[in-house]
C-alpha cells in the first residue's frame, strides 16, 4: 500500500507540472523490479535507488535496546543510500524535498546539511500507534514488553521530525490531529490519491467474501487471524456453503495449514487489477494501526461492498449502510457479511454508492492540485 501511494504523489506531481526526481530504498521486502519501470519513467524522474539490508537481526535490535535508539528505524539507515543523496542534493538546487514515510527520516540532518530545500514529511502512519496496539494484543509477557518499549522510542523519533521538518503532509485527518496535539509545524492532509479512466462503475456481484493485502505486516496477519479464528465461524455456521479467499503478497505459512471449511488461500495474485474484478465482497478487518487502507480505496472503486471495522476505514469518511458497511465485533461483523451475501440488492447499493464515495474524495488530481497550492507557499 505505502508503494502505491509513493507512487500516486510522484505521478501526481509529475503529472501536474512539477520536475520530480525519485530516489528509492529498494529492500528484500521492496525490491527493485527493473521490468515494473519504463525507460520514460526512469528518464522522466531521474529514478535511482539503492539497496539495503533491513532483515531483522536479534543482536542489533538488543543493541539498539541498551542504547536506546529505535530499531525499526536503525535498519533504514545505509551509508551507501545517504552517499547517494549527498550526490543528487549536491548536483542540483531543490525546492523541495519529501521524507516519504518515517522510514526516510533517519536522512533528514543529510538533506539539511546539502539543500537549502524546504522539507516536506509524508507520515503514512502513526507509526508508534501500530505498535502499542499491538503490544497490547500480545500474549507473550517478553514480547509485549519488547513491543512498547519500540512503540515508545517510535513516538520519540516521530515527535522528533515533526518539530524538525518545516511542513507535514498526513494520510488521514486522525493522523493530523495526533501530531497537531505534539507541533505547531504546518500541516495538509494529503490522502492517497486514485484516478479512474472509466466514470463506469461495475458491479459484478458479491459471490464470497475476500481478505486482500501485504501479509508480511503485522496488523494484516491480526486482522486475518481475527477474521478466521472469530467471524469465519459465525458466517459459516449461518451459510454452510459460504466462501473466503485470502489473497497477498508474502502469506505466512499459518494461513495455509489447516485451512478452514470454505477458505480458498490464494497468496500472491498476478494482477490486482484482473483480481479486484472478480464478484466479492471486501473486507478490512484491521485491529490495530493507523493511517489509510489502501487496499480498501482500490477495491471500493472497482465496485466491490466492503465490510470493515472502523480503524479499518478510518479516514475514508465512509458512513455505515449506505455506502461501507461497519463492525466493530465478531458477530456485527459476521452479520453484515451475511446480509450481503444474502441481499444482492443491499450489496449492489453499498458498492455502487462506495465506488462514487471513493472517486470523489481520493480523486489524484484535486488531491496534487491542493498539494501544490500548499507546497508553493512554504
């Protein structure tokens, strides 16, 4: 999803006149993908990237422990990427640079030091919140322990940028109330941004139920193992003949061992867009984290009903029966489900009024337009 809305802001802005250049942390989580990037791309967007090694590593995580340093962040730092950045911000004069995501703050003092650009951060996340809830969720006394004492040294580090950096673009209006309450630095909220060529919205049916999304993250394996484990089994119980699929890149092994009456594990699809085509209902059912679903504004403008909970869709300004519907438990969650599997009339009413709810809030071009309006008068 980050990947997704890194991209929507460079065409975006690219699209809307501005000269963008893009360099890029590739990862093993994140890898460059040589045949994902056109030649125009590459030439359009002076696109470079580096690669660095951010697998975890138990005795650099207890090292950053005892020196009290944030060890999701520690693994974001390559002498080789900040060499990298030295270079471009030494060959031309920016206007602006942008930190997209907490990940790229550890080379903020790098950008200062070589431009005299005004420095935008992107925060996707409220990146300590993610870790808090689920520190609260762990069964594991060590494990919990470990999870706050990361989600406190994260406020830390993001109270730290957002008093450093001399504007904020925020993914959600939760976001910016957050840091408005921790800075007095300008902030915009700047959503992810889609645009759709077709003003045809299709509605193929809600056959089954579907889970979509990055399965390497953590708040998505809680949100499927919620979904499994607690409302899979009121709705099957109810339609015996019922169907979910699970879909995402990087699917832990657990969701394909003893896979559940009625649950298809599909893993990584090949197209999200042929995917997203296919007669379902979509569901968000995250427990903890902040920020935006990506997958949630995809999949609701390609026309699909989305049952999710309301951390889920916070921020998509969805309302509960009309175009989204909403739960917060297993059994609302099941319910309404069921009601959709059940009612084609409900579920084309809550897609079709999704997919116009969507297009007209997350439209990329009003989005940049603003963006821009915003950026030329730092």
């Amino acid at each position: 999803g980050g990947c997704i809305a890194m991209n929507a802001l460079t065409q975006g802005l690219s699209n809307a006149g501005h000269n963008v250049q893009v360099v890029a942390m590739s990862t093993s989580k994140h890898p460059h993908v040589p045949e994902a990037f056109s030649s125009e791309y590459s030439e359009k967007h002076k696109y470079s990237h580096v690669h660095i090694q951010t697998q975890l590593n138990p005795f650099k995580a207890l090292s950053c422990l005892l020196k009290s340093k944030n060890y999701n962040l520690d693994r974001f730092y390559s002498s080789k990427f900040n060499q990298k950045l030295i270079d471009i911000l030494s060959s031309d004069d920016f206007d602006v640079v942008i930190l997209d995501s907490l990940y790229s703050s550890p080379y903020l003092s790098t950008v200062r030091k070589y431009s005299n650009a005004k420095v935008v951060y992107r925060a996707h996340n409220v990146e300590c919140e993610i870790w808090y809830g689920l520190s609260k969720k762990s069964s594991n006394p060590l494990k919990s322990w470990y999870l706050k004492s990361l989600s406190k040294s994260l406020e830390s580090e993001e109270v730290s940028i957002i008093n450093d950096v001399d504007a904020i673009a925020t993914i959600t209006d939760e976001n910016e109330r957050w840091i408005n309450q921790r800075t007095q630095t300008t902030t915009l909220i700047v959503p992810f941004g889609i645009d759709v060529e077709s003003d045809v919205v299709n509605f193929d049916g809600a056959n089954h139920v579907f889970h979509f999304g990055t399965m390497d993250w953590e708040p998505n394996k809680e949100a499927t193992r919620w979904l499994l484990k607690e409302v899979w089994p009121l709705v099957i119980d109810k339609l015996p003949k019922a169907r979910l699929v699970l879909a995402g890149r990087n699917m832990p092994d657990e969701f394909y061992r003893g896979v559940k009456s009625g649950v298809e594990v599909l893993g990584e699809v090949e197209s999200t867009e042929e995917f997203l085509k296919r007669p379902g209902i979509l569901t968000v059912p995250i427990q903890s984290g902040s920020g935006m679903r990506i997958k949630a504004v995809e999949g609701m403008v390609y026309g699909k009903p989305c049952v999710g909970t309301s951390l889920g869709l916070q921020g998509l300004g969805l309302s509960d029966g009309e175009n989204s519907m909403i739960a917060n438990t297993p059994e609302a969650f099941a319910n309404k489900l069921i009601l959709l599997l059940k009612n084609e009339k409900l579920a084309r009413k809550i897609a079709l009024n999704g997919a116009i709810h969507v297009r007209e809030k997350f439209s990329n071009k009003n989005i940049i337009k603003e963006l821009s309006k915003f950026l030329e008068n730092l």
